[in-house]
C-alpha cells in the first residue's frame, strides 16, 4: 500500500502556504497560460487541486472542470467559494491512485506541486490514463532534482551520484506536513530524464517542455520585489525553456488512445462517476452511491462526494 499525504490529518491550510509564495504562484501561471493558450474542451481534471489555486486558468476553457484532493476538508471549506466564481467547477474527494471516475472522460488533466508527495508515479499515472480521453493534454509538474542550485552543491561535495535518474527522496528538517506526527513526510524530487521516460512508458506523450521559478530566493523577492521579479522570470521562461536550471519543470503531453467512436460522457457530475475499487457503475440516490458491482458504499458529505480509499 502507498503512503497518502493526508492532509486532514492536522487540518492543514494550503492557503496560506501561498500567501508568501505569490512569486511562485504567478511564475506556475505564466508558464500554464501559454500552455492552455489553445486548449479547449469538455471534462477536466485537476488533481490535487485543493483550493482551486489553478481554477481562473482552465475553467474559462474547459466546460466541466472537476477539482479532485484527498482532503476533503479543504473542498468543503472552500466549495461555496469555487461555485460562486465558477458555477460549473465540481468538487470531489478521491485517492489519485484510485479515481473515482469512467474510463476515456477528461479532455485535459494537470497536476502542479502534488507529484512530490506521491510515492508511486507510475502506479498513478496508470490510473489516470484509464480515464483519459483519446487526443487528451496532460500537464505534470515536479521538483526539479538537478536544477542549478542542487547541481552546484553536489558538485562541490563530490557527489556525482545524485545525477543519477533515480528519484532523491528531500530531507523534511522537522517538516511532517500531510503526515502523522513523527512520520517521514514524502518530498520526492526527480530527474527530468526519470519523468519523461514514465510519461512515455505509461502511453503519455510529451510534445514540450517548460521550466518555471528560475530565481526563487527569499533573499531576491525582498531586493527586486514582486513585480520585476516576474518580469525577469518571463525572460527566462523563454530563454532557458529546455534547460534543467529551474527547482520546477512542466511537461506537456498528449494522449493517444485506439478508440473507433467517441463515448457520450454526460453533462453532470454523476454521469461520469465509477467505482473507484472497481470502476464498476454506481447507484446513485440522493447522497449515497452503490457500486452496482462490488457493493461498496460512498457518501456525499457537505456536498461533497466522498471516494477516498487506500
């Protein structure tokens, strides 16, 4: 069984993560507003989602956008928020290892500052190709294990190893986020190299590159200030696209599936809706859905659907 980041655990506020990170958040931004420049279509997935940071990206694009967080905490919280600024966005409580939805449904997916706390990458990105649609984007993000200020210093230990694909597990210095107290919290880092090849091998493929937050530095965003700090950040964006400088790399890449016809997906959430244990069909009535298959039971909670299982 893989370790979640629950979140709940310590009634964790993500937002309040953000709110000294607003560099970081406009640079992710930057980079997904020329990426869904083009994009357009009906079911989107944003996994891990949370708050809905991300929403004023996709939502004016995408038709049905469906938020997905194993804290069901944070969507209750934050529901009425998301429905007032954007009526047709969905809220739903699920295990990214197991999606609580059809196969062949969303049209595009991203996933932004989750892919650290997943243990299993390619037991995940399995899953989600199960439910993706054919000629489908899919945007990953992940903390970027060579870039420039990580280099440097391996380079000057000597330790040429941690080049190597493999994924560097980060020291958490007392940071149990997402963890029971005393736990190791999982911070996993990756080799660019490492991340394209699961795309590839789990039938994802990537068509660009980006890389994003080139200048994070407490000690810059106090000297430049926000502003020009982003300014400069849109420069390198261009500059330095392909390179392994950034903390923070996006790839974008599309899905390819042998499907003769297009599958009528519904226009509500629980028309696309499935067992998350089986991805067997539900019986759905008022707050409680049966899988008709397996038998297991799922409840809404304060509106919200509940399909988290380990």
């Amino acid at each position: 069984m893989n370790k979640i980041a629950d979140y709940d655990f310590f009634d964790y506020d993500y937002q309040k993560y953000w709110k000294e990170r607003e560099y970081e958040n406009e640079s992710e931004k930057l980079v997904l507003g020329k990426i869904y420049a083009n994009k357009s279509g009906k079911w989107f997935l944003d996994i891990g989602g949370s708050y809905g940071r991300l929403a004023p990206i996709y939502s004016p694009i995408y038709e049905r956008p469906v938020i997905v967080d194993y804290s069901l905490n944070t969507l209750i919280k934050n529901q009425n928020i998301l429905k007032d600024k954007y009526p047709s966005i969905e809220l739903v409580a699920a295990n990214a290892y197991k999606l609580p939805f059809k196969e062949n449904t969303f049209d595009g997916a991203l996933l932004i500052r989750v892919l650290h706390h997943i243990e299993n990458p390619d037991k995940y990105l399995k899953e989600l190709w199960k439910v993706m649609d054919k000629n489908s984007y899919y945007v990953q993000e992940f903390a970027n294990k060579i870039h420039l200020k990580s280099s440097l210093k391996a380079i000057l230990r000597l330790n040429f190893s941690f080049f190597t694909k493999e994924p560097y597990q980060q020291p958490t210095k007392g940071n149990f986020e997402g963890t029971k107290s005393g736990e190791e919290a999982m911070f996993y880092n990756y080799h660019p190299k490492y991340i394209k090849e699961l795309l590839k091998e789990n039938k994802f493929t990537p068509v660009k590159k980006y890389g994003c937050s080139y200048i994070r530095s407490s000690a810059l965003k106090k000297i430049l200030g926000q502003p020009l700090m982003i300014k400069i950040e849109s420069i390198l964006q261009v500059l330095f696209r392909r390179s392994n400088i950034p903390p923070s790399v996006i790839y974008e890449s599309i899905i390819k599936k042998d499907i003769e016809t297009n599958v009528e997906k519904g226009n509500c959430l629980e028309d696309i809706l499935a067992c998350p244990k089986c991805k067997g069909d539900l019986n759905i009535q008022n707050t409680v859905a049966i899988c008709r298959k397996c038998k297991s039971k799922y409840q809404k909670k304060s509106g919200i659907w509940d399909f988290r299982i380990k």
